[in-house]
C-alpha cells in the first residue's frame, strides 16, 4: 500500500505578503485592461439640446472647430464631429414619467425613484461642462426610442407631442441615435450598469419590431459581455478580488446588478430555444456565476444603507414579474439540459418528451403566485388601492399567461391534426385548442380592463404572435371537417382572432403580416368558410392597410428628401407589401393548393420572444 504524503498544515501568511499577493494580481488586472488605442478607434461626440418636436435627426454630424492640431496651420480649420441632439430637461423628465408608468414593469432593471436624479444629474454635467457620460446617454436615448414608440392617445395629457403619429414617427430616429451610441461605448471600450439598461431596454423595442433578428440577439450579446466586465456575474462571490470591487456598490445598485444580471441570464437561456444561429445553447451558465436572484421587494424598499427586506412570494411587487420570468427561464433551461430539441422542433422528438415539457409547464402555472392566476373571482373582493389590483400587476397577470398559454399551444400543434383522429395524441388536440381560445379570451379580457398600457400592449410581439398562433391552431381545428372530433371551430372565433391583430396593424407592421399569413393559411385549405365570408362581409375598409397615414413628424418636415433621413415611421423592410386584404382575400378564394403556402413565413410567425 502506497504511502501516503503527510496532510500540510495550516501556515498563517503574514499580512504584508498577503497585500503584496494582492497588489501584485491587481497588477496582472490592470495590465490586461489597458485602453490604449482610444485616440485611434473612438471619435469625438458633442451633445446639443432643443425642443423634442424639432429633432429630426437625434444623431448627425456637424462642422466644429479643429482644436486637435496644434500648429498655425491648423487655425481655422474644421472637422466634422458626431452631434447627439437632446431634448429638453423638462421635456426629458416627461419621457422619464412616461417610461416608468407604462415601462419599466415590463423588465424592471431601473430603479425607478432614482430615474428623476439620473436624468438630472446628466443635464447638469452637459451644463456644468463635466463632460458626457456616456453609458447614461445610451440609457436615455433607449427611453426615448421605447417612449416614443409606445406613446398613446392617453399619452395626450403629456402635452409633448401633438399626436400619436408624431411621437411614433421619431422612433426609429431615437432608436438610430441610440444603436450609434452602442458602437460608441464600444469602440471606447466603456462598461457601466446604466449602459447596460439601455441596451435591455432596446432589446425590448427591437424583438417588439423585428422579432428575434440579428440586431436583438447582438444587443443581448453585447449587454452580457459589459455584465462580465462590471462582475455582475460574480457579485456575491466574496473569495473573488475582482468581485469584492462590483459587491462594494452601495446597497441600490448592487440589487439593480443582480436584476439586471438576472434579466439577460432568463433572456440567453429563452432565446435558445427559438430557430436562431444559438439555437440549444447558452451564453451565461449558471455553474460560472455567483449572484443570488433579486429580492422581492419595491423600489421604494431600496435605500442606500439600509437592510433590503425580501417580502413573501406571494405578495406582489415591481419586481414580481421580473422574478416569475427568471423562473419560467429556468424551466426552459431544465428542458434544453434535458434533450436539446426538446423546445426547438417538437414535431421531431419522442411524444414521451412533449407531454414531459406539457407536465413541467403546467406545473409551473400552478405554483405562480395567486395574484398571477387567471381566476378574476379570486380579485373582485380587494379594493381598488390594493396592490393585487395595480394596473402594473393585471397586465402582468395577463401577459404572463397568455406567453404561457402561447407555449402550450405552440407545444401541441403539430399533433392538433393527429390528435382528432388518433385517440393517442387527442389530450394535444383538446390543450392545444383549449390554450388557442384562452389566449383569445384573455385579450378581450384585458381590453375590458382599460388600463393605460393595453393600447401599447396591442403591438407587442409577443401578444400579436400569441394571437396569431392561436388562429392558427383554430384554423386547422377548422378545416379538419368531418374528422374533428369536437364541432368546427366557429367562424366567429377566427374573426374574432383576425379583428386583435386588425387592431394592432396602425401601429405595427408584424400585425399585418401576421394577419396576411392567417388568412392565406385558411384560404389555401378551403375555398369557402364562415371565417372568409365574414372577412368578405366587412365594411369596405375595416381590413385596408394603414400605411401612409403618418402625418410630418417636425414643421420642417417635407422641405426636401433629404429632411426624411432616420425619420421614416417604421423601417421599410418591416412594412407589409400588400395593402387591402379584401383583393387578397379574392386572390386567396381559387387557391386551394396547400404547396402555395409560404411555410417558412408562417413558422416564423409561431416564434414569439419571451421578451
């Protein structure tokens, strides 16, 4: 038997050679984070402030005096510089209100009682001339894109713009202006949290235009790798040097780390599961990060200095949803751990593992908070000023459920034709209608609430793609005739469907194409239904394109070509190429052969973003 080496014993080093040890990682630390190519890679940016209703073009460049060159030669001289056009303080301060009324509870990662300061406080930088900082100039040109672009006819009594059309027709410029400021922080090889709010909140409006395109996934991807040069990653890891500097924030921007943390961990590990390039894997693991989830708890809870208390689970807050969405992503996790495709194709995996998602889901619903559930007796007794009541926590409520619900239908669909026929998928079909209607259902519940934010949430991805799975699901259960084991879905039922995503189309472009692919998808599998003759029914107009309804954005509006640049209301490629349905639906009426379906455009239609 090998002898065994004697156990070394405990040596107490002196502290001098612990902080030489010390000083000489820091070292290391530092060595490998110079920036030295700043003056090479990185241009000048100046910032100048007007009326928010004359910023046509929230970033240019302007002529600014040479004052890089030292010699006689250079005097006089001119060199075209980045300018960032700002609105004014008080007007930011309504964009500020705005964002955190109807906002900042769809993701929460700004601590809300401190926005006003924020905002301040960089307005007394740009007039004390302190210089810009730049992570919070990212933050607030991403509110002003995700203001503008949620703005309402409630929005009215801001007294800001003069129509919805106007604040929507910036949107694009503010989100231009914002994705600049992106690449700036970038090539400066700048990292702060408020840096990385304002790429979360872009992410948002993005996946809400463009669904999961190239330019969200990027966002997220460069948020995640600002996180780890702060150590949001590792700010409850006390053994670690690097993090001991990210735990030593005081006690608010800590909690605002691990939120925003947290978010982009549940965004990476949701994300993995739709048809993207990362499909089935992960950029944040959660073996290599240390960060306990937030507490919950309100904004008004965080003081700097004092204990933060974590309420019970089942007492709602701002940061409810927030905490509810890091769970679902970490079901979603558990699933792609479990068999990769499992959430990706479930056509093509074992039925075994599609109604093993089915069970976790479900389980998942039943152990949510009770002011999450969808049983509206369970509300009718407390009082208009109780939390479970807030307008914050009802559409919370409601689009949590309808993305759960979005899920489950996804999940079955592709055994809802089998499962009329074949006793062993017919639990598929009966949830996968089941989830169709309530999704349906939910949505007229909610407009019946007439909270402030429902006329915004029209035109989210994610209801409009819920919505539109659902018709989906109807319109197959539809066209299955004789062989549905239940009746026809109703005609009034697809319509009814049709009418959510009509309502959305003057604000988004998804709308239409969804509403576009529906009907094409019923009229290619029969030629006549009580849902296209209803469709034919309308009064002329009520299904006609919005386009071209947009009225000038500025006064200077219209002065030449030129005066349009970054002000277009929507990006051309995202806006429909058809505009009156009615001609679609005769073209649709003789076109029975199922090939004609343009399947790739309607799959793209089931991806929702859990965003």
């Amino acid at each position: 038997m090998p002898i065994q080496p004697p156990a070394p014993q405990a040596v107490t080093v002196p502290s001098r050679l612990q902080r030489l040890t010390a000083d000489a990682l820091w070292l290391e630390k530092s060595c490998a984070g110079q920036k030295l190519l700043d003056s090479v890679v990185v241009d000048s940016v100046i910032i100048r402030i007007c009326s928010i209703r004359l910023i046509t073009q929230p970033s240019s460049f302007v002529l600014e005096p040479n004052r890089t060159g030292a010699s006689s030669s250079a005097a006089g001289s001119t060199q075209v510089v980045k300018c960032i056009w700002m609105p004014r303080r008080e007007e930011f301060h309504i964009l500020g209100q705005k964002y955190t009324a109807d906002l900042s509870y769809l993701h929460h990662v700004i601590h809300s009682p401190s926005l006003p300061n924020m905002i301040d406080t960089f307005y007394d930088g740009l007039d004390q001339g302190t210089g810009v900082d730049f992570g919070m100039l990212l933050l607030l040109l991403a509110i002003c894109g995700s203001t503008t672009y949620s703005w309402t006819p409630l929005d009215s009594t801001r007294c800001l713009y003069a129509s919805i059309a106007e604040a929507g027709s910036q949107t694009t410029a503010w989100l231009k202006a914002a994705l600049d400021m992106v690449d700036q922080v970038h090539r400066m090889a700048h990292a702060s949290l408020e840096g990385i709010q304002g790429m979360i909140i872009l992410f948002f409006v993005v996946c809400n235009l463009e669904g999961i395109s190239f330019r969200a996934r990027s966002l997220l991807a460069q948020s995640i790798a600002m996180g780890r040069e702060l150590c949001l990653h590792l700010i409850d890891h006390s053994g670690n040097s690097v993090a001991k500097e990210s735990a030593s924030m005081d006690s608010v921007r800590a909690e605002m780390g691990r939120r925003v943390w947290w978010y982009l961990a549940a965004s990476d590990w949701m994300l993995a599961q739709f048809s993207v390039p990362q499909e089935g894997t992960f950029m944040v693991h959660p073996q290599q990060m240390a960060v306990r989830k937030p507490r919950n708890a309100n904004d008004e809870d965080l003081v700097d200095g004092r204990e933060i208390i974590d309420r019970p689970p089942d007492e709602p807050t701002s940061v409810s949803y927030l905490l509810q969405r890091i769970r679902l992503a970490e079901v979603c996790h558990g699933l792609l751990d479990l068999c990769p495709s499992i959430l990706m194709n479930p056509e093509s995996m074992d039925y075994g593992h599609v109604l093993e998602v089915d069970r976790r889901l479900r389980k998942y619903i039943t152990e949510m908070p009770g002011f999450f559930s969808l049983d509206n007796n369970r509300w009718n007794g407390p009082q208009p000023s109780d939390p479970r009541r807030y307008p914050s926590i009802a559409v919370q409520r409601y689009m949590l459920n309808v993305l759960l619900h979005r899920q489950l239908c996804k999940l079955h669909l592709p055994y809802l034709v089998r499962g009329a026929v074949e006793p062993t998928f017919a639990y598929s079909h009966d949830e996968c209608i089941k989830s169709a209607r309530l999704i349906i259902e939910i949505e007229h519940q909610l407009r019946k609430e007439n909270f402030p934010s429902v006329s915004f949430r029209q035109q989210t991805n994610v209801v409009l793609r819920s919505v539109f799975v659902a018709c989906i699901a109807l319109i197959l259960d539809s066209c299955l005739g004789a062989n549905s084991r239940n009746s026809l879905a109703s005609g009034e039922e697809i319509v009814d469907a049709w009418s959510i995503l009509q309502q959305a189309r003057a604000y988004s472009p998804v709308a239409s194409e969804l509403l576009e692919l529906s009907i094409q998808v019923l009229s290619n599998h029969t030629v006549t239904h009580p849902a296209l003759e209803a469709l034919g029914s309308q009064p002329k107009g009520k299904f006609h394109s919005q386009r071209g309804r947009t009225p000038p954005m500025t006064p200077d509006y219209g002065c030449g070509e030129n005066s349009k640049n970054g002000t277009d209301t929507l990006p051309p490629a995202l806006e429909t190429e058809t505009g009156n349905l009615e001609q679609q639906f005769e073209a649709f009426q003789g076109a029975t052969d199922l090939d004609s379906i343009d399947w790739d455009r309607l799959f793209w239609g089931l991806d929702a973003p859990f965003i």
